[in-house]
C-alpha cells in the first residue's frame, strides 16, 4: 500500500493513542501532518530522525488536521526541536490560542497535551503546495467541528485525519450536546465520497484503497447512531476509557468508579444519559469493552487487551 504513494511521502503508522505521522518532503522545506500523542513524545522523535523521516535535516513546518491530543501531542516538542512553523485548523486557532482546554477535550476527556503556539492558520479551501504535491485543505466537520482535510487531486489521495477510517470515524458528540455534529458528520462523509479519492490515509491505522466500501461503512455506522444516541454515549465513553487505558496501560478496577465520577466527560455523559451509580457504569462500560475484546481484566487491574 506504502508503494502507491508519491516517493517524497511517508507515512509512519501509529497507534490510537498517536495519530500516524505524514512526511511529506521537498528541497522547498520538509512538511509533517500531525505530530502524536504526548507520552509517544520520544518514539515520535525517533521516527522522525529516521531515514524514512527527516534524517538530520530540518522540518520546516508542522500541520494538524484537527487539534485533539493525540495529534497535537508531539507539537511543542517539535517546534523545540526544529522550530518549526505550526499550522492548525482556522476553526482550531481560537482554542489553541486560549488552550481551551475542555473544547480541545484535554482535561474534560482527562487528556493531556503541552501547549504550543499557533503560527499559521489553515483556512478551508485553500491550496497549499507540500513535498511538491497541491493539497486542497477542506472543511470535514464532525467528529472535530473545526477539522480539515487534505486531498491532492492529481494522485487522489486523501489525509483524512479522524474523519474517516478504513472502519469508521473518530467518535461524533450526540445531539444533546452538540446539534450540528451528526448532521455535520454526513455531509462531510458525502463530501469525501464526492472526491473520489483513490487512496486514504487516515489518522490511524494503515492507508487503505478501498475507500467506496470504508464511506459504505461509516455511512451505515452514522445511521445506528442517528437512531440510537444513547449508543452514541456509550461508544464514547467507551472510547475515551480505552484511550486512558492505553495512556496508563493499566487502571485499578476497584478505583474506576471514582475515576469515572471524577473526569468531567464520564460524569456529564453519565448524568445525561445513564444516570448510573459509579459501580454500575464502571461495570456497563468494562463488560461492553471486555464483550468487545478490547480489555481484560488481570489482578484487579484493567489492562488492554
Ligand atoms: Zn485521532
């Protein structure tokens, strides 16, 4: 798959708690798309010192597609490091100004990120010219309000971020807290249908061709949320609670009702939709991820599985 892409770009696959990493190369100035989470700091660093990566030679610019943490993990090192020029979404500018932390789903989500300074803003629908190649930065609201995309129309690639993956999508806020992001996630899955790109590579996981079938899937994912939103709520905190496993690779079970009670995300979602005692969500929520193979329990610790 690596091989369908243009020479002067490189991907490095992550993980879910690190967004993958695009380098795109050009004698006019080495440009990265999203830097990781923030405890991958010194992977991110050594990957990008690599020969696939930049070597020693310098980064001139860094751009998120969207400015959760684990794509903006890595900027502030980055920026020490290279001083590079950052590049964030126009919608994301305010927020990362301000280091909003509860809309950039830092402290809300329990995540956390080093704050970094905006040097440039990327506006929808513009052009850009990086490792020689036009990107066409678009709109893709969703999952993020503010996010973008980048599709080069000559080759039909697409840098997706969490807007679409080769199976789904980064997780959309239910209707009662936010109205226009379902509605904003299907038009953006017919905007990218509209591209049709040839190749995608997304914020996580490898770059995928079968790109009719992956809009297929979200699609029909999109519709059991419309009509289901507490399925919504619980494939959120789901999500969340194994991107915090994955941070602290292990949590106590006797200690997760507490946790849950604690960050601001469990507590609201709860309160919104379930209403659960602290117990009985920290034993809905373990035993839907253990159902899906995505935890196990060992000792009295929740670990990944
Ligand atoms: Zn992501």
């Amino acid at each position: 798959m690596h091989d369908a892409l243009p020479p002067q770009l490189h991907v490095f696959v992550r993980d879910w708690l690190s967004a993958n990493h695009i380098v795109l190369k050009s004698a006019d100035g080495h440009v990265l798309i999203d830097s990781g989470y923030g405890r991958h700091v010194p992977l991110t660093l050594a990957l990008l010192a690599t020969a696939r990566g930049l070597g020693d030679e310098p980064l001139a610019k860094l751009v998120n597609t969207h400015c959760h943490s684990d794509h903006i993990g890595g900027n502030a090192a980055l920026a020490r490091k290279y001083r590079c020029r950052i590049a964030v979404p126009e919608g994301e500018a305010p927020l990362i100004e301000r280091w909003d932390t509860r809309l950039l789903l830092l402290d809300y989500c329990d995540q956390t990120a080093e704050r970094f300074g905006v040097d440039e803003v990327v506006y929808a629908g513009t052009t850009h010219v990086w490792g020689d190649l036009e990107w066409q930065a678009l709109a893709a609201p969703g999952h993020d309000m503010g996010a973008l995309v980048f599709f080069n129309p000559e080759h039909r690639i697409l840098i997706s971020g969490d807007a679409l993956w080769q199976n789904g999508f980064g997780v959309v806020l239910p209707p009662q807290m936010d109205a226009a992001a379902l509605p904003a996630t299907r038009a953006t899955l017919e905007m990218l249908a509209s591209l049709d790109a040839r190749i995608v590579i997304p914020g996580h996981g490898e770059p995928f061709c079968d790109v009719e079938a992956a809009l297929e899937r979200s699609l029909r994912r999109l519709d059991a949320f419309e009509a289901d939103h507490l399925r919504i709520a619980r494939h959120i905190m789901k999500a969340i609670l194994t991107f915090s496993l994955l941070n602290y690779q292990r949590m106590s079970l006797a200690d997760l009702p507490a946790y849950l009670a604690r960050v601001d995300l469990f507590r609201e979602f709860n309160a919104a939709f379930f209403r659960l005692a602290p117990d009985d969500l920290a034993r809905m929520l373990v035993g839907e991820l253990e159902k899906a193979g995505a935890v196990s329990r060992s000792d009295g610790w929740l670990v990944p599985a």
